[in-house]
C-alpha cells in the first residue's frame, strides 16, 4: 500500500493537527495494517514539504514497526548513483531509518545497483518496466532483440540473489508479465498501478504469479484516497480489505 | 563544484563542531567561491545523515545564495518517478529548496521530467552518458544503430528548450563528447568525473566545447578531499582555483 500524503487532499480534521502529514499517515495505517503486506511510502510526498516531511515520513516507518514487525517497508525513492554514492543512499535507508528495502534506478548501471545489496535482508526494488506512459520512451529500445527492461532483468539478477533483488513491473502493462516470468521466473515483482492507474489485479495474478505467489501488489491513491471526509480512514480500511479479499481468493485458487 | 561531505573525512577541528557538515561547506564555500560557477551537493551525502544532513543541506544552500547569487546551485539528486510524483520532487528542490536545477534520471520516460521543466528560470540536467563504469551495461544499448544516450539526448531534448535542460556526461567519457556535440549542439553539458575520478579537462574542452562554451565542468574530492588537514580549505581554494585559471586559458583561446 502505497503512502503518499498530499496536504491539498487531506480532510481538515487531519490537516489541523499538529504534524498533519504523520498524523493522516497513522489513521490511514491503523485502519489498513491488518490488510497489508508491505507499505511503500513515496519519498517525493515527503520531502516536497521539506524537513517537516522527512520527519514525518521516519515517525511514519517507526510508527509501523512498532506495530508489526512483520510488515515489509519499501522506501520507494527510485535511487541510484555513482558506487560511492549510492553506498550513502543506501546507508540513508537501511542505515539511518529501518526500511526492509527500496526502489532503484538501473539506468546508471552496475555499480549503481550493488550498494543496496551489501545489507543483510534487504532488499533492491530495480525498476524494469514501469507504469507511467513515459516507460514507451526507453524501456521498449531494442538491442539484438532484446528490450532495454529485458536487458535489466536479464543482466541485473545476476548482480545479487532472489533474495535481494525484486523488480517494479506496472500493472499497466499485465500482459508483459506472461514474457517477464520467462526471464525472472522466480524473483518478487513490486507491481503498483493496480487502482488509480488503471491496472487489473485478475490480470497482474494470471500473468505475474509463480509457485511462491511472488508478487507484491501496491495501490495507493485508490485506497487513501478513496474517500475525501471525515471518514478516510475507514473507507482506506474498507478499500484495503477489499483487494485483500480478492487476492485471498487468488491465492487460494493456486494454492 | 562537488559538495560531497563525509563526516569520516572530516578534519578534527570540523568534526567537533555543532553542525561538521554544514561548517565544513562553509569553510570550503568561503575558500572556493571566488573560483566558483556553480556548487553542486549531492543529496545521497547528506540524506546519509539522516535529518540533521537535509537541515546542513538546506542551510548551505541558502549560505551559498547569500555570499553570491549569481552561483548556480544544482540539487545533484538524480531523481525521477511518474508525472504526479516528480512534480512532487521539483516541488521540493524549487519550492522548498532554493536551488537552480536537479539532475534527473531518464529511465521512466517524458512525464517523469516534464514536471521539472515548468518553474521558470530552473533547470532540469538529465543523465545521458554517466562517468561510472556501470554507464557500459545499458547506456550503450543500441536499437537501430542509435544507442541509449542517444536516444535520451535526441528525445528529451524535444520535452524542453536549451534554456531549461542540460546533460550530464561524464569527463570519463571525453571522447564520445564530439559524437554528443552533433545531437545537442547548443545544449549546456554537466560534465562530473574531472579528478578523483580521472577525467581530463584539456579533453573535455577539446571535444566538448561549443559558441558559448556550454559545458559545466566539475570536481568534487578532488578539491574538497585535496587535504585532509586542518588545512582542508585554503588546499581546496587553491585546488579550484588551479581549474578555474585552466579553464580560463581555454576560454582566452576561443573567445
């Protein structure tokens, strides 16, 4: 489930209080947690209002922990860099706050990627082919036949192990993963787009899902902001359980 | 200039201060600016400190534009999402931050720049050809004859005008600037990689140069790391200074 809070939309009883961002991020949790696997707050949201934002957002990954220690936290912050460099950007997520794992920009390569696989049980989210319609612009460039995401899948798993590498694969583009499966048989895919994007969860589960399930499905603004009164919070918990139910009903057809 | 600060590096009279980090720019703005066109600190170093880094970084950014605000001042943070999510990230380095550009990563296609494109005045410098050695394993990715970077700088370029986008290309790479020059002949060039990490300025003027001299060249531990000493920042004015007054020799010569 996707966290990214937007003081524009948040229901004035919220937008009030004392650290509005946090505070919309904890009604929203308390609601939706028994319904979650993995939260993935968006570090844009966060940091666009500035260090009040970033606090909020690590009283926000503390604030889960506490709860349950047993839901996955992706920093989701499309990172990457030079090798020293992303070895910092790596410390800032595992070091400095208690992400499970965060979302990287392969575009730089390698030594951009590996940084994030030094920590033991976490996890590198690379990005292979993306929701966006802006994936059409690169990702599809074709080398010898091979797509530049499928160059990404094929040549980064072998820079760390399935269990710390998984890759975002947009629910947008359900039908690819049918291809993508062949190349990552047995990786986790973090798949986000199902809701306000427009993807189908049916369609993510026929074509993505393998013997260990192996999918992280992710929607956020058609869960938090499902509804914009007074009762947010409840209707978030209503959404949640929703998508929860109907992959419950997946999971037990395969399982 | 680089303003890459790491608290290990730090001489012992920085590292006793309130804030090192922020003393330690300050030390290194106030010996380097006169030799200065634009500082460039990367968000991974600061980001790795937690709060108090972001709280060092907003307070050198506004140092800088204080002493002189005729530096350019890039947020080196390598950033990009989708369309809704990056206007977030703009947000933050232009709205939040008083910064004059960011560098942003292609790899999620148009709608993940265009939000950098709309503050007037400011500046998106979009990764092309990186200095690393992981900048082989997909920016060179060929369909039809074009390569990634390529493709990214024949693109892109199209999303924006030579007033609102730059590219980064690595001095490690001096050599594919000529071939660079023919695609973006009147584009701005970010080129990182002069000193630690190996790159030559003569080969970088000498390929990459164009009418108004176009390119941004920087250093970054090769000037602010030159001495580990108390002496730290008069070595890293002298150090800027020895590439400002090279450069200027190659300026004399063309203009």
């Amino acid at each position: 489930m996707g966290l990214d809070p937007e003081i524009t939309r948040l229901p004035a009883s919220v937008a009030g209080a004392a650290d509005p961002i946090f505070e919309f991020n904890r009604r929203i949790i308390d609601a939706t947690h028994k319904y979650t696997a993995a939260y993935k707050p968006n570090f844009a949201f966060y940091e666009s209002y500035g260090q009040k934002g970033m606090a909020a957002l690590d009283k926000t990954v503390r604030y889960i922990n506490k709860l349950d220690t047993n839901i996955f936290i992706i920093a989701d912050a499309k990172r990457g860099d030079i090798g020293n460099t992303s070895k910092m950007y790596a410390r800032a997520v595992f070091g400095e706050m208690p992400f499970d794992a965060v979302t990287v920009a392969p575009y730089m390569g390698e030594d951009s990627v590996t940084p994030f696989l030094s920590y033991p049980g976490k996890w590198a989210i690379i990005l292979a082919l993306t929701s966006n319609k802006g994936a059409d612009d690169f990702q599809y460039h074709t080398d010898k036949g091979q797509r530049l995401f499928e160059k990404v899948l094929s040549l980064s798993q072998r820079w760390g192990t399935t269990d710390n590498i998984m890759y975002v694969v947009g629910a947008t583009r359900a039908e690819m993963l049918a291809g993508i499966r062949k190349i990552v048989p047995d990786h986790f895919l973090l798949v986000p787009g199902v809701g306000a994007q427009g993807g189908s969860l049916a369609e993510v589960v026929q074509y993505g899902m393998n013997r260990q399930c192996g999918l992280l499905v992710n929607s956020s603004r058609g869960i938090i902001y499902a509804d914009s009164s007074e009762n947010f919070a409840e209707t978030a918990g209503e959404k949640a359980r929703e998508i929860q139910e109907e992959m419950a009903i997946y999971l037990a057809k395969r399982f």
